[in-house]
C-alpha cells in the first residue's frame, strides 16, 4: 500500500537517484515497509533456502542494503556484481524506465566499489536470508586475462559467501560474453574449478559456484554450454541476464538507448532459454530463473518450466516489495 503511494514520487525523478534513495529509506526507515518473513523452504545446491524467491544481481552491488533488503522476505539476496578493483561503471545517464512496458534498460557497467568494500558490508553468520556473492572482470583486464579476476574475486569472497555466481554474460562490459564460447568458457571453468579445489582444501569446506548465462544465446550453444558446466562441476545456472533485443519496445521512445533490456518484455526469451536449459541439463544442475517475473504467476510457470528458484529485479521496481512475500506464499515446490 505504501509503495503505491510513493512510487509516483519515484517514478518522476532519474531512475538512479530514485534507486539509491529508495533503497536508502528501506535501510533507514524500517516502518516503512513492515518485516516480512515467509518460510517454504527448499534445498538446492546442498543450501537451505528459506524459500525460494530471490533478489538478482544488480540491484545492490555493494552489499548496503542488506539490512533493509533482507526484512523484504527474501529467501536469498545476491549482491554485485563486484569486481576485484573499484571502478565507476558507464557514465551517466546509464538507467532507462519504459513504464509502459514495464521495462528497464541498464548500461550500468560493473559500476562497484571493488571487492574488499563489499566484504566489509556483509553481515555475519547466522543471516536470515542465503547471501550470494556476483563476480564479474574489471574493465581494464583484457578478455583473454578474465580468469585471473574471477579467481582474485572468488578467493575474496569464498569464505562469506553462501553461493558464488561468475557472471560472463552482462552486456554493458564490451567483450564478456564471449566468455561464454565453448573454447573461453571451459578454459575460465577449468581454472575456476582449480582454484576451487585449492580453496576447499584450505578452508575445508565447499561454496556451490553458479554461473549466469544471456537470454540471447543461439540453440546450439545451450547444450554446449551445459555440456561445459557438467564437466567442470558447476552447482548452478542463473538464467537470465538481460538482453540486447529491444525488438520488442521497438514503438518506445527509450528503445534505441544502448544497454541491457529488462522486465515484462524479457520474459518469454527468459522461459524460453530456462527450457531448453532444463531439457539440455536433464535435471544434473539446477536451475535459478530470473527475468521478466513480475507476478506469482509467471514465478509458478518457471517452476513448472524446470526452475528450482526464481529471482527479481525489475519485478521488485515495478510492482513493489509486496511482491516477494506474494510469490514465496504462492510457490509450491
């Protein structure tokens, strides 16, 4: 009810500006939105989630928000995308609302304060919610040297992370989806899964590892990739990211703006990739839905489609947080 009330106020200022301010009065005026907890828990990844509605990446990338966030009733929260150095992201403006679709699109650019700041945000044990932690490359680092960021980032956060995501398929860092070719992927999950196995050794536990794929991919690269993710031991898949097709608010001013399209109009290619996921990985990796889930609903078909989790982001922003509470009631697992 609140959030109906102060979505228009939101809504008539830079989309940025209202993203830092909201989330800032969700972490400083917890009356604002009243605690809301939902317990219909599942197990996926050898993790406990409380229930099976999670907030994606990109929305807090620097771990700030975690108080505030997690009395949404978020049964897992997923900060970053971090990057093991600090850097600005794309300049501005970089984020984009199409109302009228119920659309978002974003060029934000890995815009983070670096890795060591997002660990000194994070909580400590025992948290209310499962934490996972987005790494991504820097800019600067070459394509070819990605590896040698993902495996600074994930020494960096293995110990408080609860889950992992290698992020390869944002479309606002030039050059990161080709990490998901055949011959770049499985030389980055190679040496991820080295680094891994030094990490389990040293801290004698495991953290399950997920990796987030685009919605843009040809059929002939889901099952190579799922083939790859197989191979090397990967927990997860994260499907969706955004996308680069903006066929579809091709009659919205807003269209032609460079960046990655999210909401209402991501959604069939979101279920479509989900599926053929599903059917290409044969039920050996889970998988965790995002992408143009604005309702209990469509977080109920994707569960049907072979999604073990769902997560928001534009949902959240369009909808309000009454959202998450909605679904994680609704889902049966």
């Amino acid at each position: 009810m609140l959030y109906s009330l102060l979505k228009p106020v939101l809504f008539s200022v830079d989309p940025e500006l209202a993203h830092e301010v909201s989330l800032q009065l969700l972490n400083e005026l917890p009356a604002l939105v009243p605690e809301a907890r939902v317990d219909n828990p599942t197990k996926v990844m050898g993790i406990e989630f409380p229930n099976p509605v999670g907030l994606a990446a990109g929305l807090d990338k620097n771990g700030d928000y975690l108080p505030g966030l997690a009395r949404l009733g978020f049964g897992f929260i997923e900060v970053g995308t971090v990057t093991p150095k600090p850097q600005d992201g794309n300049p501005k403006p970089r984020l984009f609302r199409l109302i009228r679709h119920r659309a978002i699109i974003n060029r934000m650019g890995f815009n983070n304060k670096g890795v060591d700041y997002l660990l000194s945000r994070i909580p400590p044990r025992p948290r209310p919610y499962v934490l996972g932690i987005n790494i991504g490359k820097n800019l600067d680092t070459p394509v070819e040297n990605a590896l040698d960021d993902y495996r600074l980032a994930l020494k960096k956060v293995y110990a408080e992370a609860d889950y992992i995501c290698l992020n390869v398929s944002s479309p606002n860092t030039p050059g990161l989806r080709q990490l998901q070719s055949e011959e770049a992927l499985d030389s980055l999950l190679h040496g991820i899964n080295e680094t891994r196995k030094a990490l389990q050794d040293d801290h004698q536990f495991d953290r399950p590892i997920a990796l987030k794929v685009a919605p843009d991919l040809d059929d002939r690269a889901i099952p190579v990739i799922a083939e790859l993710m197989i191979k090397h031991r990967v927990d997860g898949l994260i499907a969706t990211n955004t996308t680069l097709d903006h066929s579809l608010v091709n009659d919205h001013a807003l269209a032609a703006e460079a960046g990655g399209l999210s909401g209402e109009p991501l959604c069939q290619k979101s279920r479509n990739v989900l599926s053929a996921f599903h059917q290409a990985l044969q039920g050996e990796i889970p998988i965790i839905s995002v992408g143009g889930i604005m309702s209990a609903g469509e977080a109920q078909m994707r569960l049907k489609l072979g999604a073990s989790l769902v997560q928001l982001y534009s949902g959240l922003i369009f909808q309000g947080p009454g959202l998450v509470r909605e679904i994680a009631q609704a889902v049966k697992i």
